[in-house]
C-alpha cells in the first residue's frame, strides 16, 4: 500500500510517514532489544523534525552524530555495530531500515519531494518492523503532522509540548 495514497480521505504528509517510520522503528527496537545511546539520539533528533521552524533549522542541520553520519554514508561507529552484534540481528538489515528512517528527511531537505522515495523509506521501515512483528497505528492516529492535501508536503508544523503530549498517548516516550 502506497504512504502517499489517501487513507480514508487522509493523505498522510512527509511528518506523517516520518512519525509512522518512528513509532514502528522505536517499537522494532525494544523488540530487538537493541541497546545503543547513538541510536536513541538519532531517533529523538528525528522526532524533532516536526517542530523545526526557520529560526531553529540550521542548528537541527548541524547536528552530528557519529550513527547519524554513518547513516548517511559514513563509517558505522564500531559500538553501535557491536551492539547489533550483541542483541543477534543482521547488521546489513538493521543499517538497512535505518538508512531509510534517515532518508524519509535528508532525501528531501534541499530538494522536491519525490514520493517515490518517501514511501520506499516509509514502506522500508514498515516491512523491516512487520519482519519483527511490530505494525504501525492507524494512519488516522497521524493526523496531527498534517495532509499532503493541505498543499504542504511537510504537512503541519507541532509544537515541541503538543509532540510529547502526542507521543506519550502511544507509549512512545
């Protein structure tokens, strides 16, 4: 099934895909059961995505992490490659769906939207966490990061508080 297609009249935006991509990537990672602080930081520097304005852009660029930077085509920090190791999971697989959690931002941060790409990214993730047994919530759930319809492929900047309040509702804090 296609991301970018409507879901009972919802066209799920770019910060939709992406809080689906990390709602199923963070409960894909307590199934693992992988441990790494490197990749708790690129996640909740991803969940921050959806509150990034103008004034706080470059600083959320800038960040780097050596996971981060592997992801995007660096060299995979050792510690995160032994902690794949350790919890017995495919080290290709895993920097698989997590180049792709990376790439539903960085593939459209300086370019068009290619929707082609998102739901690849999107649909990546989803099969990489389906393959451990974790599924996304409903696509309703995700209504709060905005439509594709609403003529922004980002879909609706949130506010910091309102994006913890919602994914506390989840269970993903």
């Amino acid at each position: 099934m296609s991301r970018s297609s409507a879901h009972d009249g919802f066209v799920p935006s770019l910060n939709a895909q992406l809080a689906a991509a990390l709602v199923v990537s963070e409960r894909t990672q307590a199934v693992l059961g992988l441990e790494s602080e490197l990749l708790d930081e690129v996640v909740e520097h991803l969940w921050q995505w959806p509150t990034v304005v103008p004034d706080t852009f470059m600083d959320w660029h800038d960040w780097r992490n050596p996971l981060y930077m592997g992801l995007l085509g660096g060299e995979m920090p050792g510690d995160f490659v032994a902690a794949v190791r350790r919890v017995d999971a495919d080290v290709e697989a895993v920097v698989g769906w997590l180049m792709a959690l990376v790439e539903i931002v960085e593939a459209h941060l300086f370019a068009a939207t290619r929707w082609d790409v998102a739901d690849g990214c999107v649909d990546h993730v989803l099969r990489f966490g389906a393959a451990h047994g974790v599924t996304p919530p409903p696509w309703e759930v995700f209504r709060i990061f905005g439509s594709k319809s609403d003529g922004n492929d980002w879909g609706t900047k949130v506010e910091a508080t309102d994006l913890a309040e919602w994914r506390g509702s989840l269970g993903v804090l």
